[in-house]
C-alpha cells in the first residue's frame, strides 16, 4: 500500500465519513452521496468555494446565510442586488470588494453553460478562480474527479517527508490522485473517496496543523512509516 492511500485509510478509519460539501439547510450529508441535488445547490458550492478563498469555512456560512436570508442565494437574485447590499452579505468571508468581483465574474460565466459541466481550463480563464477554486467548484459542484489540494495537504505532506516546499500545486495534486487509482479503479468510487479524503485531511488538519509547530501530535507520522 503506498503512503498516500494509507494515509486515506488511516483518517478514514479514525474520523469516519465526513459528509462534504456541507449545504446550506441540511448540513453535512455522511454517507449520502447524491449531493448536489439540483442547479441551486450547484451553485451554492460554487459561491462557497469562491468565498472561502483566504477565510474559514465558519465565515463563509455566515456570508451565505445572510444572502438567504435576503432570498437572494441564487444566480439572478445576486445580478439584481444592489452591489453595495451584496457586498454587506458576504463581508463575514473577507476581502468583500475582491470576492464580490470574482462572484459577478463568475456568474456571467456560469449562465453561459446553460446546465452543462465546465472544464478545469475555462474555470481557471475566469478572473479569481485559482486551481484550488477550480477543483473545488469540480469535485464538489459537480462531482467530476479532480482531487482539490489545500493548505493542510501542503502541510500535512511536507510534515511526512512526501513533499518538498518548492512542491507546485499541480505535482501534488497528480501525487494524490495517481496514487489513489492504483487501488481504486471504479470512478463512482474514486469520486467518492476523492470528496472524503479532502474532508478527511481538513478535519485532521484542523486538530493538528492549524497552528504551529505543525504537526505536533499527529498520530499519522507514527503510522504511516509501520
């Protein structure tokens, strides 16, 4: 078993489904893998993933409970708010003049797809839309399999000798994703251990590589080496 599956299976074994991408109303969905349900949700996850550039996740709540409470959690609601109004809203994410831009940006281009499946090429042409948002808004948004590398990955890697620091986003994300399919070939299957393992990493992530020194206590590197 090669270090970056077992490291997958040993989260797994600890922390257990982890049910992302948490949607606004019904919350984390464990072991239910028929999310997102419709275009609503769609692009819920892909205002979220937007948001939660540079912020936490708990900020980003607060930014979409306030668009719902405005009834204004959808696509055209957003185009009619007054800008200033919309910038109030999403304020708790940070960086609210910066993500209200990337959001309208995005929205012309979202509109344009009419339903269909963007490619991880015409996301990251959108201004604002980094690799990160674009595998998030993919793997989440719409289920397609691209594995979403985050700050935790990057720390949790280094920490276990599997990366170095100058390691691009892009040789880490082929790192995670080559490795897993050679255990796992069905791509219902590969989707759905792409979602956890993210989650997985953010929940370990949290406990131990939030602050320095990362890393301090975490059971991985004990297990991982065995």
């Amino acid at each position: 078993m090669n270090k970056i599956y077992k490291i997958y299976k040993t989260l797994y074994k600890h922390y257990g489904p982890q049910g992302w991408w948490p949607i606004l109303g019904y919350g984390y969905h464990k072991q239910d893998y028929t999310f997102p349900r419709n275009s609503d949700e769609i692009f819920e996850v892909c205002l979220g993933s937007i948001l939660t550039q540079n912020t936490t996740f708990t900020s980003v709540v607060k930014s979409l409970n306030n668009l719902y409470e405005k009834n204004a959690l959808h696509v055209e609601a957003i185009k009619k708010m007054n800008i200033d109004e919309f910038k109030e809203a999403i304020r708790p994410s940070g960086y609210y003049n910066q993500k209200a831009r990337y959001i309208l940006e995005f929205i012309s281009f979202y509109k344009k797809l009419n339903g269909a499946t963007p490619s991880r090429e015409a996301l990251l042409s959108i201004v604002g839309i980094g690799e990160e948002t674009a595998d998030s808004i993919l793997l989440y948004g719409y289920n397609q399999l691209h594995f979403k590398v985050d700050a935790y990955t990057k720390r949790l890697l280094l920490e276990l000798g599997l990366i170095g620091e100058k390691t691009k986003y892009g040789e880490i994300k082929s790192m995670i994703e080559s490795s897993i399919k050679e255990y796992v070939k069905d791509e219902r299957e590969l989707l759905i251990l792409y979602q956890e393992f993210h989650a997985l990493i953010v929940k370990h992530g949290k406990e131990f590589y939030s602050k320095k020194p990362y890393g301090a206590g975490c059971f991985l590197k004990n297990k991982l080496f065995v």
